[in-house]
C-alpha cells in the first residue's frame, strides 16, 4: 500500500522558488506527510523580484503550515531571484563574482522571523553550490526531489547546481 512507500522517510525537496515546490513535488509531499515522513522544503531564492522577498517567504511558510510541514523544516537559502545588469546568471558568474539581485541585495537573507539558512553570504555561485551541498548534508534526507531542467533559467541553475553538489557529496561519500 502507499504506507509502504511513503512512510518513514526523510524527503528534502529542493526548489528555486515559493511555489515550484507546489508546482513539481505537492501531491507528492502531501503524502509522505500523510503516512509520517519528515519533510523539508527548501527553496534557493527569495522571490524577491519584484521586491516583494519576505511576502513570499511568509506565504511559503503558510503552506507549508497548511499542510503539515514545521516552519523549521522550511529553509531559505536566501539568494535573489534574477540578477541585476548585464552580468551573468549566478550559474555562470566567475568564481568568487558578487552578484547583486534585481531587487538590489548582494547577500542571503530572510524574513524578520525566519533567516536564511546562512545569512549574510555573498550571492557567489561558490556559495550557492556549498549552501546546496551543507543543508543535503545537515538533514540527510534519503529521498531528494529537485527542480529539473526546464526552459525557466532559475529552474535549469538549480538543476545544474544540484546535479553538482550531489556529485560532489557521492565522490566524497561514496556510500
């Protein structure tokens, strides 16, 4: 039955924005919440694009609220969502390249409540990738759902920067 599938485990989806979680994983986590797995959302911006960063992050935390979801297993990786300029996405940026957000932050940050996972990291596509490999090896999920390649830019980064940061924790810890 679906309790053999979807019970006892730890699930950590890993998405770019406040709703892609819902968009690619929902009935999905809703049933491993369902049958008692532990779940974490983490979420790779802020959505602050149109400036509007800690209203995402609140309505991120409602849902996950709403479906059972702990407002600690909701993480925030606090990176800006689109890039100022004509310089390049963060994916592509130079190592050690300060990006600045669209909505003009250069750092991770949160919401007054809730703060970024690492607050006040440099937007580098260096921290990026180590923030994604720190939290998949804090909480050690068994089960990662991820973003995958898509037309959307931030979509195809976070796929790119999770394929990366999984090869990199397989090499390291092979078992």
């Amino acid at each position: 039955g679906k309790g053999d599938v979807y019970a006892g485990h730890s699930v950590m989806a890993i998405v770019p924005h406040q709703d892609d979680d819902i968009n690619i994983a929902g009935g999905v986590l809703e049933q491993y919440i369902k049958y008692g797995s532990e779940v974490y959302l983490v979420f790779v911006t802020n959505g602050d694009y149109y400036g509007i960063g800690e209203t995402r992050i609140a309505e991120a935390l409602e849902y996950g609220r709403s479906i059972g979801i702990d407002g600690e297993h909701v993480i925030f990786l606090g990176y800006g969502d689109q890039w100022s300029g004509e310089g390049p996405h963060i994916y592509n940026a130079p190592a050690g390249q300060q990006l600045v957000s669209a909505a003009g932050h250069s750092a991770t940050y949160g919401s007054a409540g809730h703060p970024a996972y690492n607050m006040g990291r440099a937007y580098t596509s260096d921290n990026l990738l180590g923030d994604i490999k720190s939290v998949i090896l804090e909480y050690s999920p068994d089960i990662i759902l991820c973003s995958d390649y898509d037309s959307h830019i931030h979509h195809k980064a976070v796929s790119f920067f999770f394929e990366k940061a999984m090869g990199e924790i397989l090499k390291a810890k092979p078992g």
